[in-house]
C-alpha cells in the first residue's frame, strides 16, 4: 500500500485491532507507520486521531501494567508509534508520543546505512559444484542421477525426479546442499514436494531423491517445513542432538549454533521430538525446547505459532528478547558483524518489524529503548545510553 487516506488507515487499524488482520496486512501497517505517513498529507490531527483510536496502544500498556506516559523525542513524526507497536522494553515499557521534526531523516543520522536481506543462496551439487541460486537464472541448472533442478519464475527451485514408470527410481542417490549467508532466505521444493523455506545463516543436506523408507534431511539453522503427506514413508529432519520425526505436517526448527536451545514449533498436524533418551508429541500451536548441554531433556509449551515463524512471512518477531538475542537476529538478517561496548541492562523486548526495513530504521526503535547503534560499513557497535530524564517507579515491572 503505496498511500493511505485516513479512512483506509483507521479500517486496517481497526483489522489490526480486532485481530481479523492477516500477517500480510499487518506487516503493512507497520510498514506504513515507518515509512508512509511522514510522506502522506496527514495532518497532526489526524495522526493523533489514529494513535488514540487504536487498542494497539491500550494493549500494549495493559501488558505492562502501566497507565500512559508521554514522552516527547525529536524524530520524524509517527517513527516512535511504529516502535511501541514494534519494540517495548518490558523493563521500561513507554507509550511513545511523538513531537514532528521531519528534517531528522534517516541518512542524517544514519550516513552509513544497511539494506535488508532477501533471496540469497548457494547450492552445491554432489560433485562439489557450486552454483550461485542468487544470480543463476530462470530454467534448468542441473541434472543429477534422473533428477532435474529448476529454477521457476518466482525464484524457488524445485527438484522433479524423471522416472518411466511409477515403479523406476534413479540410478543412485546423490545429496545435496543448499546454505543460505547471512542476509539471506531461500525456498526449496524437494523430490518428494515437501516445501522448505531457509532462513539466514543456515542450510539443509538432502538426497536428490528418497528412496527406501525414509526420507531423511539435515538441518543447521533455521527453517520452515511444509512436509508433503506420505504415510509410506517417515520424513526425519537431523539438527545437531536434535531429530524431528513427521509423516507429513507444518512446523518450524530453529537450531541455529549460537542459540542456546533448540525450538521447535508445530503449526499442523503432529511431529515426534527426540533427542537422546528423551522424546515428546507435539500438537498444533505447541514448542518443544531441547536443551543443548549434557541432560538434552526437552520441555514444552504452547506459544504464539504466528511470532515463532515471523520470519518466513517478512517480519521481525521478538518475544522477551534480550539485547543480544535482538542483535543476533539483527546480525543474520542484515549480515552485519556486532561489537557490544559497556554493560547492558537486563532489559526484554517484545514487538514486530517489517524485515524490508533498512537497519537504520530498526536502530531508530532501538534508539527509543536507549540503545545506541552505530553503524559503519558492515560492523554495528552496539552500547546503552541510559535516558537523561528520570522515570517514575510506575514505569518498571519488577
């Protein structure tokens, strides 16, 4: 949505409110606030009606017990919304009313800006070859043991297994691996049509087909599974201590290396967890979280699926995040390096935002919470500027 008047911007607050809104439509919305409002024709008026009507703003103080605090900060009007909506330390959650300065633009504060991420690949063949799914263009990109790879329209590639008959299988199993850098996302589609989409940093090992009982991957990272229904055969994805064993089911493993835990997320159908002599059933909407020291116990929970596979649908989710967490996800998406200077406050963040947005503009709403980003070329020094102002004790959560 390229422009809003006001009454398109109050019927999709209002979708978002009522919960009716899609992923889509909010990640619009919030793309809006940070990027369309300082260029609309919205008086201040107008801005205001629209802030107040909102049971964003009610909620979000609701969740953290505390009554409106006004708060004036000198950058361009509408910016601040999009960070309570975005990113609120629950340690000093502020509603955030926002005085209009426009001239303090991003590349005034910001000269050494970071885009975001986007499709960004590399698959490498069974024979060491290497080909670059970023720049290699639309078509057939290789053929291996009766199995073609292709490269369709919107980017994906596929993996379609050429046999005579349905009892012919290929000469030989042949595997494959497709790795995403930092500051990329991929979607595959496998022989047998299960859909994986990669997140950044990561990578999935897989036979060019599955033959014999099993359909067996590897995974370091973090992806998406929509894997296609086969009762014949069990689909098993490996990650580290961790495997995950589905017939065919929705569901989301994050297992990057420098995360303490392994979480995975059901989001249909039913998945079996198992990490050494401990295993669990997952049902929809439930996580499991498999321990990475020396007991792997796994627990579980239900969570919000829709925060936990964010990522997939162009959002940036944090759930009682801390500071390093934050910028690790950060580091990923925007394939940055990150230098942390000083101590931080223990301090969560909850929130969303568009993962179309520059990094510049997600260390504005970082900036909000009184951490300072500094960004200079491809490395990010990271420290705390305690806020000069005092707050009030009914501004903490203890």
């Amino acid at each position: 949505m390229k422009t809003m008047n006001r009454k398109q911007a109050e019927e999709l607050i209002q979708k978002y409110d009522s919960g009716s809104a899609s992923t889509e439509e909010k990640a619009m919305l919030d793309n809006w606030f940070l990027h369309e409002s300082q260029q609309s024709a919205f008086t201040e008026e107008d801005h205001k009606f629209l802030m107040l009507k909102s049971e964003i703003w009610r909620a979000t103080m609701k969740q953290a017990g505390l009554a409106p605090v006004a708060r004036k900060i000198r950058i361009g009007l509408w910016t601040g919304i999009a960070a309570a909506i975005a990113l609120i330390t629950l340690s000093a959650a502020l509603l955030i009313y926002i005085s209009s300065n426009p001239s303090h633009g991003v590349n005034e504060q910001y000269a050494n800006d970071v885009a975001p991420g986007g499709n960004k690949a590399t698959l490498t063949l069974a024979d060491g070859k290497k080909i670059s799914l970023t720049e290699a263009e639309q078509g057939n990109l290789a053929l291996q043991a009766g199995v073609i790879i292709t490269k369709l329209a919107d980017g994906k590639i596929i993996y379609s297994v050429i046999a005579t008959d349905e009892s012919t299988e290929p000469a030989g199993i042949m595997v494959n691996t497709i790795s995403t850098p930092n500051g990329g996302k991929y979607e595959v589609i496998l022989p047998d049509g299960t859909k994986v989409i990669l997140n950044s940093a990561s990578s999935l090992t897989f036979p060019t087909a599955f033959i014999g009982s099993e359909r067996e991957v590897k995974l370091d990272g973090e992806a998406y599974f929509e894997v296609a229904k086969d009762n014949k055969k069990r689909f098993i994805v490996n990650s580290g201590i961790q495997s995950v064993e589905v017939l065919g089911t929705h569901f989301n493993i994050n297992a990057y290396d420098d995360e303490q835990r392994i979480k995975t997320t059901l989001v249909e159908g039913s998945v079996k967890v198992s990490a050494g002599q401990y295993a669990t059933l997952l049902v929809p909407g439930q996580q499991s979280v498999t321990g990475r020291d020396g007991t792997r116990n796994i627990s579980k929970s239900y969570v919000d699926v829709e925060k936990e596979i964010a990522w997939k649908n162009g959002i940036l989710s944090f759930e009682q995040d801390d500071v390093k967490s934050v910028m690790r996800k950060i580091s990923k998406w925007y394939d940055v390096a990150i230098e942390y200077s000083g101590a931080f406050p223990d301090e969560r963040f909850f929130g969303e935002i568009s993962r179309q947005s520059n990094l510049s503009e997600v260390a504005r709403i970082l900036e909000l919470n009184n951490i300072h980003l500094e960004i200079k070329g491809k490395t990010v020094k990271v420290s705390y500027v305690p806020s000069t102002s005092s707050k009030s004790s009914s501004n903490k959560i203890n």
